[in-house]
C-alpha cells in the first residue's frame, strides 16, 4: 500500500523560510517523479517542483525558481521542499505526489499517489 505523509507546514512571516516534507513508502518501481503541488481554495492544484526519482532532474514552476529547493534521499524514502523569501501567495495546502509517467507531468490528473496535504500560511 503506497502511503504519502506530509509534515513540517506551519505559519510563518513573509520572507521567511520553510521546510515541508514527504515520508513515502510503498511506492512502485515504476515510479518516475515524486513532486510537490500546492492548492489554494477555489483554484486547481499546481505542480509547485518535481524531481525525478532516478535521476534527480528537477522542475519548478516559475513562481518558485529560485526559492524553493526540492530534493529526495532515495535510502529513507523521503523528499523534501525547502522554501525561501515566502510570500503571502505562497499561502496554500502542500500536497506530496508521485506518477509512474515519463518527462514532467503538470496536470494533478497524471499523478497516481498523494498526501494528504500539509497547511503552509504565510502572514504579512
């Protein structure tokens, strides 16, 4: 059974940093790329960053680049999103994810896994 836990969100102050992780277990074989998508309500989920399990190629969206960090340690199975200079509209629920399909999926509907999300708020 693939299990997807999320922690490490919280509140903190515009320009701060924060660090939110994914304990992953289960996951197949065939998994390609793990990645972080974010939500806020009334929006659809975006991909935030996204690295791939074999090769540590990594995306990130344009908002991010440059302030946030994603990483992976294959041996404990966890993935990692440190994120920098937070800004208000950074504010959303941080969902972990994995696909088994090949290049850099975008749509929520291409991953197979998920978390159930961890609060990240930003305050001004």
């Amino acid at each position: 059974q693939v299990q997807l836990v999320e922690s490490g969100g919280g509140l903190v102050q515009d320009g701060d940093s924060l660090r939110v992780s994914c304990a992953a277990s289960g996951l197949p074989a065939s998994t390609h790329l793990v990645g972080w998508f974010r939500q806020v309500p009334g929006r659809e989920r975006e991909l935030v960053a996204g690295i791939s399990w074999a090769t540590r190629t990594t995306y990130y969206a344009p908002a991010v680049k440059g302030r946030f960090t994603i990483s992976r340690d294959n041996n404990k199975n966890t993935l990692e999103l440190q994120m920098s200079s937070l800004r208000t509209w950074d504010t959303a629920v941080y969902y972990c994810a994995a696909t088994s399909l090949f290049g850099i999926p975008i749509a929520p509907t291409e991953y197979q896994y998920w978390g159930q999300g961890t609060q990240v708020t930003v305050s001004s």
